[in-house]
C-alpha cells in the first residue's frame, strides 16, 4: 500500500510508507527538533499506533546509514543521529523499519555558517612516547562506545563557570594552514588554572589521558559516557580527579582547567560526541534528550 506524501512543514516529508501485512499504520516517527541544522543532534522517536504494541527495536537508517535504537519508555524507542559541519546541507533519507513496517521519509538538515579562526601554536612539547599514535586510538576507542544503559537524567549542565571563548564548529587555520577537514568539535570556557572542571551529566569514565603518556595534543583528559551512544570529553586539564570505570553523579568534579597539550592557555575544551560524532553540546545545556 503506498500512501500519499505528508509534510510536515520546515524539516521532515514522509513521502511514502510500505505496509506488510496489515493496512493500518503500525508505528509513529517523530522528529526533534522540527528545525535541523548541521551540527544538531536528531532524535528519532517510534512509537506504536493506539492499541499496538512495539516490543523490539525498530531499525533506523539516515542516508543509508544505521543508528542505534533504545527504548526510552513502554513502546517507545530512540535513536539519536548526530550531524556536522563537515557535511552537507540538504535533505537525507530517513528510513524507519518495526512491527513489519518501513515508513521512507525524509529528513531536511538546514544550513548553517561557522566563522574562521586562526590559531598560532607554539613549538610542540617534547615529550619523549613510544608509539605517536596510541593517543588517538584510545580517542577513538571512547568515541566508539554505545552503552546500552542510559546514565544521564535531563539536560546537561554547564562545566565549567569560565567566559565561553571559542564555540562548536569554528574553522581554523593553524600556523597559517587552513585544516580542511577540521572543525572546533566542542565548546570552550576560558579559566585560571586549577578553576573545577564539572562532570556535564551522570555517568562512567571512560577515559582517562596523561601528557606524560603521549597525549600531546588533548593534554590531561577525561571521558564520560553517559550511554546509549552518548559521550563527553574534557580537555587540557591541569588534574584529574576520578579513575576509571568510576560512575560520577551530574555536576561532581572531575578535574581542574589546564593547559595541557596542543592548548595556547588556561581553558577547558568540552566535547560532546553522539554515535562516534562531535555535535553542538550547546542544545544539550537547554533543552537536552529524556
């Protein structure tokens, strides 16, 4: 049965639905926010029709992509689908399969300008490690993680008190050479040195980095993961305060503001990644995903 497009005005059409055996539509998508832009965190909610039941989870796919999904509540299921400034403006395809049914849709990401900064780094610290690389592996390997439990309750809160100086998706050039496939992937709060670094959300370290031990260009860092493919990460800190697998409540202390690593003063780097990508963590201080 193909149904006739629906729009939902400003971010998503549902152009057609394919029914497997039952005409009645089974499952509901909902979208927020109902205005994408690059660098947004997607929530995509399923739910059953009145009266039906949605037991397991539903497979979502954007661009042919798949995305993890967790039930959130009785018969109610999420994905988050994290977007960027590396990508491209314009519409993606948004597929959503549960109880027999696909529902094909689409899903408009709009525009958005991110501003160019140049950034003059000093000579690198020596600092004598065996294997160069081991610091971004261990990156990679906490941005990797999806834990099905969800640890955070709410919006996140703020990390630190410091003047926000540099925000997400900001282009830079570094000692004069523009990063092509660089973009700032947090946000920045310019503090004195030793000023609390705060834990944005409940849950698990997930990482833990020391300059001494190669990691040159994050500094002293800290990684939380907060579940269900959601992550955040602190920068250049002048001490760590947890170890890890520790479980930390929403706003403990984990640390101190630093200039460790590739850093050109005191300042926290805080970094929110969704599904291994670095999203705005700006929307996740004021309006959050339950």
């Amino acid at each position: 049965m193909i149904q006739k497009p629906q729009i939902a005005w400003g971010i998503l059409w549902a152009a057609c639905s394919t029914l497997l055996g039952n005409a009645a539509q089974a499952i509901e998508v909902k979208v927020q926010p109902t205005k994408v832009r690059l660098g947004d965190t997607v929530s995509i909610l399923v739910t059953p029709d009145s009266g039906e039941t949605l037991t397991e989870a539903p497979t979502v796919k954007v661009a042919d992509k798949t995305f993890p999904a967790f039930q959130v509540a009785p018969n109610r299921w999420r994905a988050l689908v994290p977007t960027t400034p590396l990508e491209k403006h314009g519409r993606r395809s948004l597929t959503v399969t549960g109880n027999q049914q696909t529902r094909n849709m689409l899903l408009w990401v709009g525009s958005r300008r991110f501003p160019t900064q140049r950034i003059w780094l000093p000579p690198k610290k020596k600092i004598t490690v065996k294997d160069p690389n081991y610091e971004f592996r261990q990156a990679d390997k906490f941005k990797a993680v999806v834990t099905p439990q969800k640890y955070w309750n709410g919006t996140f809160v703020r990390p630190n008190a410091g003047r926000s100086s540099t925000g997400y998706g900001v282009r830079r050039y570094y000692n004069g050479v523009f990063a092509k496939d660089y973009y700032h992937r947090g946000l920045d709060y310019a503090n004195s040195t030793g000023s609390p670094v705060k834990a944005a959300a409940a849950g698990k370290v997930s990482l833990i980095g020391r300059e001494s031990e190669g990691f040159r260009v994050h500094g002293n860092v800290v990684g939380l993961d907060h579940g269900q493919g959601v992550g955040t990460i602190y920068l250049h800190l002048s001490r760590i305060d947890v170890q890890p697998g520790q479980t930390v409540a929403s706003g403990q202390v984990i640390g101190a503001v630093g200039s460790t690593g590739a850093s050109t003063g005191p300042h926290l780097h805080w970094g929110l990644y969704v599904n291994g990508q670095a999203v705005d963590p700006s929307p996740w201080l004021w309006r959050g995903f339950d």
